[in-house]
C-alpha cells in the first residue's frame, strides 16, 4: 500500500466520526521528515492564537486525526492530494510548504560523473540488452517516485520497460545499494544524504527537469474546518505566508534544523548535506499538480484521469491570497 493510498484508507475510515478539536485552538500536525518538521514552528508565527504541534511517525495516523477533527491543519505531499482528490474526499490545500529534497543517487559499481545522462542511458539499454536491466529503488505513490517516472522518459528511458522500478521504503534504500540488490534509488531527504554520507551510492542528479517540477509539501485542511472555522484558517494561512519566508533567513534555518534534531535522530551531517536542498514555497502551481495527477494514473495510481476541475476542487487559493496580497494566478491558480 503507497502512503497516498494508506492515507486515503485513513480518510475514509474517519470521515464521520464525530471528534473535533477545540473550537479556539488550532492544531498542526506533520509527519517527521526534515521537510516536514518546519510545520512545528508554525505555532511561533501565529502570536494571539493557541496553537500546538504534534508531529506523526504513520500518515495514517495524521489523516485520521485530520479527517475527526482532531487535527486542524495538516501537512502531507501532492500524491497525497490527488489520491485524495481522486476518491472526492472533504480535504483542501491551502498553502504549498518546502518543497525539493528529492536526489537520484547511483551505485559506486555503475562509475557514473554527476548528470551524465547519455552515459546512464547507454549503461540502461546495455543492462537491458543483457537480460539484466537495471534496478531502481523507488518508494511507490511518493512524490519522489512520480518525479522520477517523469524524468527519465525526458532523458530517453522508458520507465516501465527498459529499467525495473522496485518498490523499497526510503529507509531500506541503503541497505538495498550496499548489497547490490539495487542500482539506483531515488530517496528523500535526509534518507539520501545519509546513503551518500555512507558511500553507499553517489548523487547522480535532481530529478526536476520534468513538468512537476519540484513540488513536495502540501497543507491542508478539512472542508468541514475550511467551512465552520474560516477566520483560523485566515490565521494559519497568515502564518505560513510568515514560515516560508522565516525558513529562508538564517534564524529560520536554525530553528527548522533544530526541530529536526529535536523530533528525529538523523545525523548532523546527514542534516547539514540535506539543508540546502529543501525549498520552503508557499506557491500551489496548478499545472505542476496537474502533471503529478497525469503521471498517477498513467501509472494506475488513481483510479481515473482527473480534471482541472476536479483538482481545483481541492486547492483554495484565496486564504492565502488573502495573507499575501498575492493573486491567485501568482500563487499558481492558471485556471
């Protein structure tokens, strides 16, 4: 089961169940990675409201508390979104987060340089030739996984015939390149720097150059939160229209990389390579979601091809409009 489609489960399970926070307090909640965890400084850019953290090692267990009412405010990744959007779940975007800290790292054994395409190219069609093509870990469902999937057609490989994407969680992907059972993986941060730190595999490149771009992070809200308490979410919106550009500033960037040593127990050095990879964006580039939600079901992640319309469904520009002085088109509305 990928995390979007565990995530959905979870929804649909909670959907109806009756609990909600309390009415004057907002809750935010994340899961821990180190994109994740600067949704814990929210609280501090959110002055005259009572606001709390709580940060969720199973996105199931967010999406539940999310769905109840438990939860205010959420933050999971665009898959997510769209596997929620395809099942028409009361769940809306309000506001991108960080975005990045994807990296397609190769093994040591392949003697790659750093974006050397053709010769990656000509290393698959040669593995391919052999009987033998090569073996790309790929968690499922993530957004890295749809990045990649999108990159690699742009480069002259199909993904589906001429390399074997294998499903391997982030946290087995080391393991996975050290034994040689892989060739190549395209993890999250910090789960890369860490495998680079460790020689286990090399950064062979950014997986961008595609339609989606970059897109990671996403915070949502229920449409029953959106509809019975729209002054808080004019405040968590006026607050991430604060974080994003905090996380930029070197104060930011102390406070976000001390959230993260406080809530996991990556390395520093894994922390340190993976800092400059993360992108904070409070954008929401319509465009870019929609190329996410092509690639899903192409891949028949999602049950069926979604609309504009549909997507738009899911995606509330104004909160954040709101807080910006931004317009919708400049914040990615291109509809």
């Amino acid at each position: 089961m990928t995390a979007a489609v565990a995530l959905s489960a979870a929804l649909l399970t909670a959907c109806g169940s009756g609990d909600s926070a309390a009415s004057d307090e907002i809750v935010v909640a994340s899961p821990q990675c180190a994109h994740c965890l600067a949704m814990s400084l929210l609280p501090d850019q959110m002055p005259g409201q009572k606001v709390t953290y709580q940060n969720f090692t199973k996105l199931t267990d967010l999406s539940t508390g999310l769905a109840s009412g438990r939860i205010s405010v959420g933050q999971i990744d665009y898959t997510a979104l769209v596997s929620l959007a395809s099942k028409g779940l009361p769940i809306v975007a309000i506001s991108g987060q960080v975005n990045g800290g994807s990296d397609f790292v190769t093994s040591p054994a392949l003697h790659l340089a750093e974006n050397d395409w053709p010769a990656f190219v000509t290393a698959a069609r040669k593995a391919k030739s052999e009987g033998q093509p090569l073996k790309i870990a790929s968690q499922f469902g993530t957004v890295q996984d749809i990045e990649l999937r999108l990159e690699l057609p742009a480069k002259g490989i199909d993904p589906n015939t001429d390399v074997e994407m294998t499903n391997v969680p982030y946290e087995g992907m080391g393991q996975a390149l050290s034994n040689g059972s892989v060739d190549a993986a395209i993890p999250a941060q910090p789960f890369a720097a860490e495998i680079i730190d460790k020689k286990f595999a090399q950064h062979f490149a950014y997986p961008y150059d595609q339609p989606a771009g970059d897109l990671t992070n996403v915070v949502v809200v229920s449409k029953t939160y959106l509809t019975e308490h729209p002054d808080k979410v004019k405040e968590i919106a006026k607050g991430m229209s604060k974080l994003v550009p905090y996380l930029k500033t070197t104060a930011g960037q102390q406070a976000w990389v001390a959230a993260i040593k406080k809530y996991t127990n990556v390395p520093d050095a894994a922390i340190t390579a993976a800092m400059p990879q993360l992108s904070p964006d409070y954008d929401m580039p319509m465009s870019q979601i929609e190329a996410i939600a092509n690639a899903m079901y192409a891949q028949k992640l999602i049950p069926e091809s979604l609309t504009a319309a549909q997507l738009r469904d899911h995606v509330d520009y104004t909160p954040l409009s709101e807080a910006t002085g931004s317009s919708p088109a400049e914040l990615g509305d291109n509809q």
